[in-house]
C-alpha cells in the first residue's frame, strides 16, 4: 500500500480516538534522527498536512539521537506539539508550539 492508501487510514483512527475524548495523540517518528533525503522530507509534508485537519492535535516525538538537517522541517510541520528526547549535545524537551510559533526549552549536556 502506499503512503497516500495509508493517510485515510490514519486520519479515520484520530477520528476514532478523538470521538472517544482524546485531545492529543502521539506520532513516534524514529527516522528523524536519521538523514533523510527529499523524497523522505516531501513524504512528511504530505502525511502531516493531511493530518493537520484531523483530531485530536498531534504530538510528534523522535528520539535517540539528534534531529541535525530535519530540524528545520520537523518544526515547519504542522503539529501542536514535538519531543525529541536524546543524549546528545542538545537535548530537545517538549517543545510545544503555542499559537503556531516553536517554543522550544533546549538544554546543552
């Protein structure tokens, strides 16, 4: 199946968790700590963009390592929220984005 098979899918069981109460949902994104190339990044765009309209509001989450090249997308995506946890240089903790705008605690190791 691919990716634009799948988004319906998705978007049904946010849906689904929403209708049950659900404000938030976690998405676990493992690969951006690795180097993702463009097809990967424009993938990410259009899976959450289709999304963005869905509920509950969605918390992207990476870990084990650092976010490095797919920062600056991870925090163009529109999500309400993102954590990255990791034992790196910068740790990225909640990083919640209030009214639109990337509000990140960083802390240096």
């Amino acid at each position: 199946m691919q990716l634009g098979g799948l988004l319906p899918v998705y978007v049904e069981v946010l849906r689904q968790l929403s209708a049950s109460g659900a404000e938030r949902a976690q998405m676990n994104e493992p690969c951006l700590v690795l180097d993702l190339d463009v097809a990967t990044h424009a993938a990410q765009w259009e899976a959450y963009g289709f999304f963005a309209h869905a509920l509950p509001k969605l918390i992207l989450t990476s870990y084990s390592g650092r976010l490095g090249d797919n920062l600056d997308t991870v925090l163009a995506l529109p999500v309400a929220g993102i954590s990255n946890w990791c034992g790196h240089r910068i740790n990225w903790h909640r990083c919640w984005r209030p009214r639109g705008r990337a509000s990140c605690c960083r802390s240096a190791s």
